[in-house]
C-alpha cells in the first residue's frame, strides 16, 4: 500500500527569498542517536500482490532508524503491519482501530495518481502520550488529514512536519485531489523545519511566501531536480545523485528523516540536505521500503562524491 498524487509545478527561480523570522532556534551537534517521535498512520498501499506496508511514518520512521536514530512512531495500523516497523528496533505506539488506512498509487512518468480506500480515525491531541512530546525531534506526518494540529503547540525540542497529509482531499470515489492547507495557520508558527514537495503546494501555491516568512527553515524536495532550501532568508539549490528509479514511493519522507537527522547531528542545512537528496536518491532504486539505505552506504557515497 503506497500512495500516489497526480501535480506538478515550478518554483519561482527568484533570488529575493522572504524574509525569515528570526527567533530561529539553533541545531547545535546532538549526542547520538537523537531521538524522533513521528506521529501519523501506517498505511496499506495496494500492490499487484496484496498490499505493501506505507504511510510517511513508516518510509521517514526506518529511515532514521537506518541512519541511527532512536525512533518512536505514533499511529493506527494493524498489529500485524507495526511488525514490520518493530523488526527495524522501532517503538511503536499503535491506537486502537478496526479500519485501516490504504492506498492506491499509480505513478505515470513523475506524476503520481492517488486513490484512497480506507481511513482510520485521527491521532488527536488528548491521545499523545506525554513522552512522545519530551523527544528530541517530533515529526507530524500526516497522510488522510489524520493528525490533529494542536499536538504542535506541545512539543518540548524540536518541531518538524511534512503537511501533504493536511493539503488533500478526496471523492466518493476516493480520488484524491489538492486542497489548500486550512490548518496552516495552527501549526506554522510552532515550526522549527518544513519539508514538501514540490507538488504539495498545488492546491494552493499563494502560501508559499508565509510558510518562508513563517518557519526558520524550509526545505522543498524536487525529485530528481534534487531540492531547495529556504534558510536565514537565502535561497539554495541543492544538486542530487542521479537514479535508476525502480519506486519512487516514500522518496520525500526518506528524504525529510536523513535531513532532519543530519540537523539533530549538527550539519548545516546545505550539507544535511544534499545528505538527504542521497538518501532518497538510493532509495529508489529498489522497491518499497527495502531500497532505504543505511548510513554507511550513503556516507560512502559521499565520500567519493562531496556535495555543496
């Protein structure tokens, strides 16, 4: 169970980047691991053999753990599919349910065509138990509109998300479509980092300047065009590795795990983003969440390969 979208467009090339807020609170080296609490739901993506276990929880949660994170996942799945995130040494605290979040995905050249099936119910405030709020880093990802936007004002550190979950709708049909994010005014101002694509923003690409203005450090994934950063009012591109894509599902989460890790680590955005482009990069080459890559495969990479 993966999940797909159908948008594309392009960033402004501008050089005259917004103006950032600068209460902007510092990532300074972090003892390892750092710990991450990702809150969202494990999905089920639709496969041709059954079902494939997805959601951003699952692609950023093995993510961080495979780069030496200490993770804990927040969510509604069934027990049987949290196995396969405990297997990778994650904590995961799993909510009642007796409906499970899926997916159908169909990716035709970079466009992405996403069908819902099913949606549990939503991860709200009153349900997060405290210590998931004392971690290092917390990381709200949702993917069917599930996570509640209070949870933000309550993180103890850090506070990262990936909002594609709160920027789509979908028919009766389960056809899912870009809507803009109503919730972005309860939840920018608390953010310490902000990682999408760029097809996120196509239900609405007019909040772009305020979520710039709003958040200190913004990252924006642009597939195989690699990424841009946003930071202390300064635009970066930032250059990737070039794939042999074999599933390009979860690229972005693997992405926003790697880039948040190596912050918690001390690299600057710059270097922490190019670490990241090579994480996902090699994480498509393979299907599902098979393909994401352990630390010394991405730092070998570098090595030979130095980024920015």
């Amino acid at each position: 169970m993966k999940q797909f979208f159908t948008l594309n467009f392009s960033l402004p090339d501008s050089n005259a980047a917004a103006v950032f807020k600068v209460n902007e609170k510092t990532f300074t080296s972090h003892p390892i691991p750092v710990h991450i609490a990702i809150v969202g739901h494990l999905t089920r993506d639709i496969s041709p053999d059954g079902y494939t276990i997805g959601g951003a929880v699952s692609y950023s949660g093995v993510t961080a753990r495979r780069l030496g994170a200490e993770v804990t996942v927040l969510t509604r799945a069934h027990p049987d599919d949290v196995r396969f995130l405990e297997a990778e040494g994650i904590r995961v605290i799993n909510l009642p349910t007796e409906v499970f979040t899926t997916f159908h995905n169909v990716y035709f050249k970079d466009i992405r065509i996403q069908q819902v099936l099913a949606v549990a119910g939503p991860i709200m405030e009153c349900e997060v138990p405290p210590e998931v709020y004392e971690v290092d880093l917390l990381l709200l990802a949702p993917v069917a509109q599930e996570v509640d936007p209070a949870i933000a004002l309550h993180a103890r550190h850090k506070l990262a998300a990936t909002p594609q979950g709160w920027m789509r709708e979908w028919d009766l049909q389960g056809r899912v479509y870009s809507i803009p994010w109503y919730s972005s005014g309860r939840i920018l101002p608390y953010l310490d980092v902000i990682i999408f694509s760029d097809q996120d923003l196509v239900g609405d690409m007019s909040i772009l300047p305020t979520i710039i203005d709003s958040v200190p450090l913004v990252a924006i994934t642009r597939a195989a065009k690699g990424s841009v950063i946003y930071h202390r009012g300064r635009r970066r591109r930032v250059h990737t590795r070039p794939a042999r894509e074999a599933d390009a599902t979860g690229a972005g989460d693997t992405f926003s795990a790697a880039f948040l890790v190596e912050l918690m680590r001390g690299q600057s955005p710059i270097d922490a983003a190019y670490f990241a482009n090579v994480t996902a990069s090699l994480s498509i080459e393979a299907v599902g969440l098979s393909g994401i890559p352990y630390r010394f495969q991405v730092e070998s990479y570098i090595e030979a390969h130095p980024g920015p």
